[in-house]
C-alpha cells in the first residue's frame, strides 16, 4: 500500500466483510506515477513549481503596474476635472510600465 492511500477500517487482508476498495486521499494530482524514480519525481515537481511561482509573480508585477497607473490616472482625472484623458495616460504609461518590467524580468533568465 502505497504513502498516499488509506484503507477504511476493517477492510484490511484476512478480515472479512466490508468493502474491499482503497480510497485515495485528496491530493491524487500529487502522487506519483508507478515505474517513476522518485528523485525524478522530486526534481519533475520542484521544476514544476518554479515555473508556477514564476508565472504567477510575473502576472502579478503585470497586474499590480497596470493598476497603480491606472488609479493614478482616475485620481488626477478626480482632482483636476479632465474626466477620460488622464485614465488614458495611466492605462498606456501602465502598459508601458508592465512591458519595461516584464523584459527586466526576463532578461535575467535568458
């Protein structure tokens, strides 16, 4: 039986009655394929979790620049009274923002 199943109680070898399935736990995405070494396994999923982080921070610098353009832009156009112009800055600067910090992250991977 391997680390991640689990058998209910009573369903054991030898033991009579009870239901002879073995439920799995949750996390069945985790487990690893049988004929796999488990340091491959180990490296697949560091690997593989680097790449998650990465992607994630590299969405969230593109979405956290973007955003505080453009509320910079919503309240210059609050404060002066110049209703879309300002936002329109704000989203093209934030675009220009977001490119210019997704090539300095990039860059030092390549």
């Amino acid at each position: 039986m391997g680390p991640c199943q689990d058998v209910r109680e009573g369903d054991g070898p030898g033991q009579e009655g009870g239901d002879q399935r073995m439920h799995r736990r949750r996390d069945r995405g985790r487990q690893r394929p049988r004929g796999i070494d488990v340091e491959q396994f180990r490296v697949e999923s560091v690997i593989d979790r680097v790449g998650t982080t990465g992607t994630v921070w590299l969405g969230l610098t593109i979405a956290c620049t973007v955003g505080a353009f453009v509320g910079l832009g919503i309240w210059a156009d609050a404060a002066l009274g110049t209703s879309p112009w300002f936002l329109l800055v704000g989203i093209l600067l934030g675009c220009v923002a977001a490119t210019a910090s997704t090539i300095v992250l990039v860059r030092r991977y390549l």
